[in-house]
C-alpha cells in the first residue's frame, strides 16, 4: 500500500531524556517533502515490516486506551490544534523512551489522506543524528567542516505505521519496524515497539517458537534423501540454540538456506506475513520442540542426534559408570580432518 | 432495506475466507490451551450470512443504523468459544488467552442484580494476527481487524446455548406464560448452582485448577 497524499507532518529534534522544549512544530508541506517521505517509505520496507498491536492496559473498561492510539487519531483527525499537541507529546513520549546512550533524533509524525476520506494513515519516524563531513573549496582553498545531522538512511532509524478511520476497531493494529529490535540488549530492543509505542508484537514467543520448530522439523523430514540439505537445517538448530538476538523472524532464518531448504520451511507458513512477523525466541520450548542433542563421550567421540532419532536410533541406557549412548545407522558419509575442531 | 442484498453478496463473498480464518484460530488457540485438561471444546464459527446481516441493518432506539460499515464494523463475524469443567479454570484459561493474544477488551458478563440469574461468559476481543489470515482476508480492507471470543463453564454453556432456539434476547419476554418464565428462572438458576457446587466437589476432592503446560519460561 503506497503512501496517500500528505496532509499533515510535524517534526522535531529530540534528545534522549528531554520532557519538553522541543525545537520544531509544523512542517510546510511541500512537494519536495512529500517525495522525499515516499521515497523513504518504499525504500524502507516498512508496508511488509512486522505486526503489532496496542497494548490496551484496562481491557475491563471496553474503552480501549491506549496512549499512543489516542495521540495517533487526535494527530490524524484532531483540529490542527489537538493534532499538534498529540505530535508533541508523542516527541515527549520518544525522549522519554531514550536513554542516554542515544544520541538526538529527527521525530517526525506524518498524516496521509488514507483509501477513503474517513480513512488517513499515520506514519513515525525516527532518524538519528549523526556526524557527516562537509567539504567547502574556494579556489586552491579546501576546507572541511563537520556537521550534526540527521540520516535519513540510516540503519538505526526507526519507523512505525498505523491505518484507519476513527472508531474503536481502527488503530488498534500497525507495522514497526526498528533493525535494533533483536538486539541481545532488552533496553535496546524494546525501545521502539514495547516503551514507546506501548505495543506488542503480534507473533507470541511460544507460537513463533513452535512455528520455527515446526518449519525446520519439516524441512529436515521433507529432504530425507539429501543429506547436505538436512546439515544445513541441523547447523541452523545450533546456531539458533546459541543466539544471544532476543527477537528472530522467520525469514532472517529462511535467508540463511539454500533455496530448496528454504522452500521445504515456508512451506509450514499460512502467508508471508508469517515470514516476518518478529517473536522472541523460547530456546526451552525450542529444545523441547527440536529434540536435538548433542552428546560428547568419555573416548572423544561427537553424536548429534536430530529430530525424533532419539529414542529410536540414539538411545541412552543407565550403566555403573554413567549414561551409556548406543547410536545405530548406516553410514552415508564421513569425513577426515587434519586437525580436531 | 437496498442495503440487504448488497450486504448479503459482499457477505458471502467472504464466508469461505471466514471459514479458513476460523480453522486457523482454532490451531492458534489450541496451541495456546496446550496442556489445559479441563478443556471440553474449542470452536470457532464464521456469522450466518442471515445473521449478519440482521445485526448490519439493526436500529438504535433512536432509529439510526447502529453500524456505518458494518462489513467492518462487526466484530463477531468470527468468533470463537472455549468450553471448561470447572469455574476455576475461567481464569488460568482466560489468562493464557490473555497473555498469548493480548486482548482489546475483555469484560465478563453476568446479570447485574443480586436476585437474578442468566447468561454469564467471559467476553474477550482480540485483533486477529496477520499472520493467521487468509490471502482473502489480507487483500481486503473492508474485513474486520478482530475477533470475538468467549470462555464458558459447561454449565454457562447448557444455560445459554439453547436460548437462540427459545428465541430469548435480552430484555425481550418471548414467554406466553407465567409458568414459562419460572420454569426458565429456575432453570438459569439451577445451572448457576450446579455449576458452583461442581467447582466445590471438585475442589475439595483435590482436583487441580487447570494450569496448562507451559511451554514458556
């Protein structure tokens, strides 16, 4: 879905922490403006970025607060004056979201006429500041002079989109989209989509878990008869059992398999929102769900036993001296090494 | 009434979307009930076109049209219900629901006064996740962006099951006579207390309040 025309933008500079005082307020809309912001937009991704819906904190009252929410339809269908104190106080709500790690930012709110004219939607940006060099030459003269600003493509940017009219089942859902939000630090990572847009993510932990877990089981079953296929989805199962990124999707993992891997696991997937929905990995339900284990032996010997062999061809039996493995199978290859490791 | 066979059409354009969302919610919420025992059922249905339609077109006592857009607007066009033993397990099973799906709202309905007994259920309205839409559903901005749910004891179920076939609406009398309304009173009566007294076996013979298996931390 395109942007629709602008009608309205407000920006403003803000630091980590700052309440109040912010430099900006209305912007002009100009036409330079408005094609910068399209071209922002298409180039971001964020019409395909991950779902997430308000978090609604007294669901009892049927009112369906949400602070965020509530700035976002007085800033698209408020007067000029309630739209301009809802921008405001979501700037106030972004400085209050950073910390002093960050450095200042580019707020921007934008209003887009949406696909009918009780529709708009609502469109935030964030775009760090950082330092960028100028060079001036005057004659044989060149001088260097380094500025602040803010980048527009900078992968730290964050944004986030909402789309409707203005009753109680509009704008309770969006998209966000924050490159920071798997970051193996929280505070980092919720940020944008759990402390300042008071959001969730609308993949669970435990449902994204059993999706992965259900995606890589079947790809591992489906490529039976090709054995460097199977490795490759053996080699993701470690890789994701020691990730430290607290948020994965989908298709960050699909991006890492050959294509024919990567087919067998979308193939689990209701529809490609699936593939890009965010969710916190739960490495408990996922060992419990994958199964797979790594055992190393007394003599120096490695067995790593996936899905549904356990039990089946590696068993465990209790001797004496400890837990005995016996692994049975044909062997389909081997390798030599040189050197251990 | 030119609105009817339009609404109607466009209905039943989407019914067999409705019928997928509705088979995906309920692996979603099954999944999310993993491990609760005292589960009797999980189901979900899309709104009888004829329904739909009735409720599209009802009135305010003001006489305005209560929905606008109400292809959008109504929110039970799917919904769905969980059935459970024991009034205790409301809550742990209303709380996972809770914490998987995140509710916009979530109010519990019961008669108001103190003498009087009738429908009771947990009501729970949650925004339906993109990813478990259909591509009919995704692709067509006129569909709600929520679902319905309720969560019931059985006996909240007996109770209020049938009244469709008795033709009971809230504040409507369909009784003819005297009789009939007793007979109703005691019976919603009855269930109410039934049910308390099977919470109260089942407590004190040790049954366990269904906690479900966490897969979660």
């Amino acid at each position: 879905m395109p942007l629709g025309r602008l009608e309205r933008a407000y920006a403003y500079e803000v630091a980590p922490r700052q309440e109040a005082g912010f430099v900006g307020g209305p912007a002009h809309l100009s036409d330079r403006l408005s094609a910068t912001l399209d071209t922002t937009y298409a180039q971001s991704g964020l019409e395909r970025a991950t779902a997430v819906d308000f978090v609604i904190a007294n669901p009892e009252s049927g009112s369906r607060e949400n602070p965020v929410r509530s700035a976002l339809l007085a800033t698209a269908f408020g007067t000029a004056e309630a739209a301009s104190e809802a921008a405001v106080g979501l700037a106030a709500r972004f400085g209050w979201a950073t910390d002093l790690r960050s450095k200042p930012s580019l707020f921007i709110a934008t209003v887009h006429a949406g696909a009918n004219s009780n529709r708009k939607q609502v469109v935030l940006w964030t775009f760090p500041q950082q330092e960028v060099f100028r060079l001036r030459t005057d004659g044989a003269d060149a001088t260097i002079d380094v500025l602040e600003v803010f980048i527009r493509d900078s992968p730290l940017r964050k944004a986030a989109m909402f789309t409707g009219g203005a009753g109680p089942s509009d704008f309770l859902t969006g998209r966000a989209l924050d490159a920071q939000s798997g970051s193996t630090d929280r505070s980092v990572a919720d940020l944008w989509i759990v402390k300042f847009l008071d959001s969730r993510l609308q993949m669970s932990s435990d449902e994204g878990t059993r999706l992965l877990a259900q995606s890589l089981r079947h790809a591992h079953d489906k490529l039976e008869a090709n054995p460097d296929a199977q490795a490759e989805v053996q080699a993701a199962i470690i890789r994701l059992r020691n990730t430290k990124a607290r948020r994965v999707t989908l298709a960050q993992i699909a991006a890492q398999f050959s294509r024919p891997v990567a087919a067998a696991f979308r193939t689990q997937q209701v529809n490609t929102e699936a593939l890009t929905a965010a969710f916190e990995l739960n490495k408990v339900l996922f060992d419990a769900l994958v199964e797979y284990r790594i055992y190393k032996l007394g003599n120096g010997v490695w067995v790593s036993a996936p899905f549904g062999t356990l039990g089946r061809d590696v068993t465990e039996e209790q001797t004496a001296d400890g837990k005995r493995l016996i692994a049975t199978g044909i062997v389909e290859t081997e390798r030599v090494r040189s050197k251990h490791g | 009434m030119d609105d009817e066979p339009m609404l109607l059409r466009t209905y039943e354009t989407r019914f067999a979307s409705a019928e997928e969302l509705c088979r995906a919610l309920t692996r979603r919420v099954r999944e999310a009930l993993d491990g609760f025992v005292h589960v009797d059922r999980i189901s979900f249905r899309p709104k009888a076109p004829a329904s739909f339609v009735t409720k599209a077109l009802s009135t305010k006592p003001t006489g305005e049209r209560r929905y606008d857009d109400p292809l959008r607007q109504i929110e039970d066009q799917v919904a769905g219900r969980v059935i459970v033993f024991f009034r205790d397990d409301l809550r742990p099973v209303t709380e996972r629901l809770r914490s998987e799906l995140g509710p916009i709202e979530a109010i519990r309905r019961e008669p108001v006064g103190d003498a009087e007994f009738g429908y009771e259920s947990e009501h729970l309205i949650f925004v339906i996740p993109n990813h478990l839409k259909p591509t009919g559903w995704i692709n067509d901005e006129t569909t709600p962006i929520t679902f319905e749910m309720q969560v019931r004891t059985l006996f909240m179920h007996a109770w209020a099951e049938p009244q469709h076939d008795l033709g009971y609406k809230p504040g409507v009398d369909v009784c003819v006579h005297r009789e009939q309304r007793r007979s109703l009173a005691w019976l919603a009566a009855s269930a109410w207390g039934a049910d308390r007294i099977l919470s109260e076996v089942a407590r004190e013979l040790g049954v366990t309040v269904d906690a479900g298996a966490s897969g979660a931390s």
